[in-house]
C-alpha cells in the first residue's frame, strides 16, 4: 500500500499545530488588567459646623407672694331651738271592699233570617239534573235588611245559580244583631243551596 506524500505532510503539519496550541494555551502569560482612567472615587462631604452655643439665660428674680390678711368673720348663733311637734290624732283606716265589681258582660244576640225569598231553579241546571250553591258575603243592617251582597262562589259554575240567588237575596230579611238591646251592622256570610227532588 502505498501512501501519497501530500496526505503525510498534511497529517504531519496538523499535528504540529495542535501541539504548538497546546502548549500555548498551557504556559500562556496572564495579561495585566487595563487601568481606568474613568474611575471616579467617591469622597464623603465634610460634617456641618457644630451650631453655637446658646446664649446664657438671666435669671429673673420673681416678687414674693404675700397673702392678705383673712377678713374677720362676724360670730353667728348656731343653735336651733326645739320645734314644737303636735301630738298624733288616731288614724282611721277605711275599709276597702274584699270583691271588686266589674263591668257587666255585653249581651250580643246573633242575627238570624226571619223572611226568605225562595230563587229559581235555573233552566239549564234544571234540564241537567245538576244541584249546586252560591256563597255571598254582605251586611245585615241594623233594620235587618241585606247590605252589599257580593257574590263570592258560585258551584257549579255557568249554570246560572248567581244570576238566580242575585234577584231574590237582597229582599230577605233578618233579625239584625243586637249589642245590650241596640241593633248594629253586622258583617256575615250566607250559603244558598240549589237540590233537586231526587
């Protein structure tokens, strides 16, 4: 095997060279850092001149307090003669009744319907065969008419029950409510039943 003269000079001349890198970078001088000629070093300013001393305070010598003499005081009679104290009377006590009447209790008679006025049965609930009512709320008056009937159900409804109770309710008549024999207003509720014969 033969072998090329320029590939040995090659292979020789690089080992040169690494080994001359080598030894340059291991015995390789340090080299000196550059001064600064920027460099600013940094002095503390000097301290403030102590202040001056205060000037020295004179003593201000204060009169004397002399009282004034006390006045005299005139001489006063402290004594208090006896008080004449009046002899007790006998006291009376007067008797206070053991039972405390009270109020008589109010007498309230209830109202109650003297006159009624039958309705109608109504056609369409008549051909049905279809019961029912219709509730009102009103006043009974102290002459015991009906006052402001309003009609607050009616059961079935669409049958015609409150249109037929509505024209014959307000011509019934009551007993009106009494109050220790006065007659009053009084508020009520009244149920109107609608059956038929079974």
């Amino acid at each position: 095997m033969k072998v090329r003269p320029g590939i040995a000079v090659s292979a020789g001349l690089h080992v040169v060279l690494f080994l001359y890198l080598a030894y340059a970078l291991a015995f390789h001088p340090a080299e000196k850092p550059k001064e600064d000629e920027t460099a600013i070093d940094m002095v503390a300013p000097p301290p403030p001149p102590p202040p001056p001393p205060p000037p020295p305070q004179q003593k201000v010598q204060q009169p004397l307090f002399i009282p004034a003499p006390a006045p005299r005081i005139a001489s006063v009679n402290t004594t208090v003669p006896d008080l004449p104290i009046p002899a007790q009377t006998e006291i009376r006590h007067e008797k206070v009744p053991d039972v405390v009447t009270s109020p008589k209790p109010e007498v309230i008679q209830n109202p109650r319907p003297i006159s009624r006025v039958p309705p109608e049965y109504p056609a369409r609930a008549d051909e049905r065969q279809i019961d029912g009512y219709v509730d009102f709320d009103f006043t009974i008056e102290p002459d015991g008419s009906v006052g402001e009937p309003k009609v607050v159900a009616e059961v079935p409804e669409g049958y015609g029950f409150a249109n037929s109770a509505l024209k014959v309710f307000p011509r019934w008549k009551f007993q009106p409510k009494e109050i220790n024999g006065k007659a009053v207003p009084a508020p009520a509720r009244i149920r109107i039943s609608y059956k038929l014969a079974k």
